[in-house]
C-alpha cells in the first residue's frame, strides 16, 4: 500500500492486549497503528487512500522550483 500503510484486523483478544477498540486500522508495516478504528475494510482502505493523496499533494507543494 502506498506510503507503507495496509489495513490491519485488530479482534476482541487483540484490542484487550493493544488497549484499543476492535476494528479495522491503518497500520504501519511495523505494526502501529496510525488511525481507525473502521467499521469494515473498504472504510480503512478509502482513508488509507485518502491520506496517502493528501501525502502528495502535500510533498508537491512543498517541491523547491
């Protein structure tokens, strides 16, 4: 996934462990989890994608010229 971001299934014993709410999450691929949670993964996917553009948009304003 683009800028190193995949949805990740956090389960009901997952979340005890984590101290979150069970859901979908952006995740890092390091595991951290950045945002969510997401009731389903199209939701995490479409805000995955949603920061990733706003991620280079951001970097092709910020360009020298």
């Amino acid at each position: 996934m683009m800028n190193n971001l995949t949805p990740c299934y956090v389960n009901e014993h997952q979340s005890d462990l984590r101290g979150v709410k069970d859901g979908w999450y952006a995740s890092k691929l390091s595991g951290q989890l950045l945002f969510g949670p997401f009731a389903n993964q199209e939701a995490c996917l479409s805000r995955i994608s949603q920061y990733a553009s706003w991620i280079a948009s951001s970097a092709a304003r910020h360009r020298p010229h």
